[in-house]
C-alpha cells in the first residue's frame, strides 16, 4: 500500500470511529478548537519552573546576583523564554511551506464525511495546530523532561484531534509535529547565546523578576525607626551625634 493510500485508509478509519462515538465529538471538538490554550497554559508553567528554578541556592563561591554565575540555572531560563518564540518562528516558518505544498483539505477529497469544525479552504499540509504542538513539546523538553512528556501527550491528541473533527489527514498532522518539533531546538541552537546574555542582563536590572524570585542582593532597605527619638538613641549616634538642646541644657 503507498503512503497515500495508508493516509487515506487511516482517515476514512478514525472519521467513522468519530461518527460512531457521538458522546466524544464534543470533547474532541472542544479540544481540536480551544486546545490551544492548554499549550499555552503548559509553555506558561515552563517559564514559572525555570524563574523558581534560578532562585534556589547556588553552589558555595557563586559569584552573584545569581544568574549570571550559575549555567545551568541561565540555560533553563533561556529555554523557557525561548519556547514559546520558538512556536511563533515555527507556525511562522510554515506559512510558505503550506502554500508551496497546497495539500487540498479532507472536505474538499471526500464525500459524505463527518465535518465537526466548519470547513476550512486554506491548505492542509502541514497542520498549524500540529506545528504549534511539536514546537511547544521540543521547545518544553529544553526546559523539563516532566513538561516535555506531558506537552508531548497534549500534542499526540491535538493531532488526532485535528483528524477526527475532518480538518485534517493524518499525513497532514504527522508532518506538522515534526515540522515543529525540528524548528525549534534548531532555533534555540542558534539563539541561546543572546538568550543567554539578555537573561543574565536582565538579571542585575529591573526586569530581574521576570527570571528569578531571589531578590538583588547587595540592595536591602533601610530600617524604619518607628516612635521617638530618645536621648539615649542621640548618645549611640557617634562622634557626629546630635545634642539635646532641651531644658536645662545649652547647644554643645
């Protein structure tokens, strides 16, 4: 059998189990539809991971404020900032390769298919949402392999998903994945240098926040004297102390 007529035979397969499981069509749609904000949601907890992650203790003689001396802590950073650019350059990235391919959608090769998301006319292949989830899965296995199993999961359903609402073929879905999951380690590869830099910059100055929970060292407040000033806090004050001019006593 080619590799079309395996396509064909996988889709017409799942688009009949989707006809023959009503009860599922509306997680399935809900999911093929709105799952994207779970992605989000999962390159959001990588960002939080890496920003706590900095903040833990560093090794006896780490030269501070923190990231700047400690690799590991500045390369998870990195790769959380990254991730989600990196599903930006690769849905970018695809927008040229889906119109020089200009795979027609399932509506557009079949009759009598079960459609549970308005037919679309842009071209199938590769798959944007399929792109969007291997990016976000490559780009989170950069910063935690728990994150990246999990973000994996998410994108493996997204994709048969897609298929089993009639919005794509599975070809369309599995070149998507790939797709996303290739651009974006590449991106990083070629970035993290000046990642690496902007977070370890960020670092000393008011964006520190956004990569790290440990506050600057080295800039503490000032205490806050509350109450009077006694004439016993006078005498502590040193050799420039203050002198009490009150009653029964004329200015030094």
């Amino acid at each position: 059998m080619s590799l079309t007529g395996l396509d064909t035979t996988l889709f017409l397969a799942i688009n009949n189990f989707a006809r023959a499981t009503p009860w599922l069509q509306p997680l399935v749609r809900a999911y093929a539809v709105y799952g994207v904000a779970l992605f989000a949601v999962l390159l959001l907890a990588g960002w939080w991971s890496a920003r706590t992650d900095s903040s833990r203790t560093p090794p006896r003689g780490t030269p501070l404020p923190a990231l700047p001396g400690r690799p590991r802590a500045t390369a998870r950073m990195a790769a959380a900032l990254w991730a989600p650019l990196g599903v930006l350059v690769a849905v970018g990235a695809n927008q040229p390769l889906v119109a020089l391919v200009g795979e027609p959608r399932p509506a557009a090769l079949y009759t009598n298919l079960l459609l549970l998301v308005p037919a679309s006319s842009d071209p199938a292949l590769p798959s944007d949402h399929a792109v969007m989830a291997g990016a976000s899965a490559a780009g989170l296995f950069l910063v935690s392999r728990r994150l990246g199993w999990w973000t994996s999961g998410a994108a493996v359903v997204m994709a048969f998903a897609r298929v089993c609402v009639g919005a794509h073929q599975p070809w369309d879905v599995i070149s998507g994945l790939g797709f996303g999951a290739v651009i974006s380690p590449l991106g990083y590869v070629l970035s993290r240098r000046v990642l690496a830099w902007a977070v370890q910059v960020a670092a000393t100055m008011r964006p520190r926040p956004l990569v790290t929970t440990e506050p600057l060292l080295g800039v503490t407040a000032a205490p806050v004297r509350t109450g009077a000033v006694t004439g016993e806090d006078l005498c502590r004050s040193g050799p420039d102390r203050e002198t009490w001019t009150g009653p029964g006593r004329s200015p030094a």
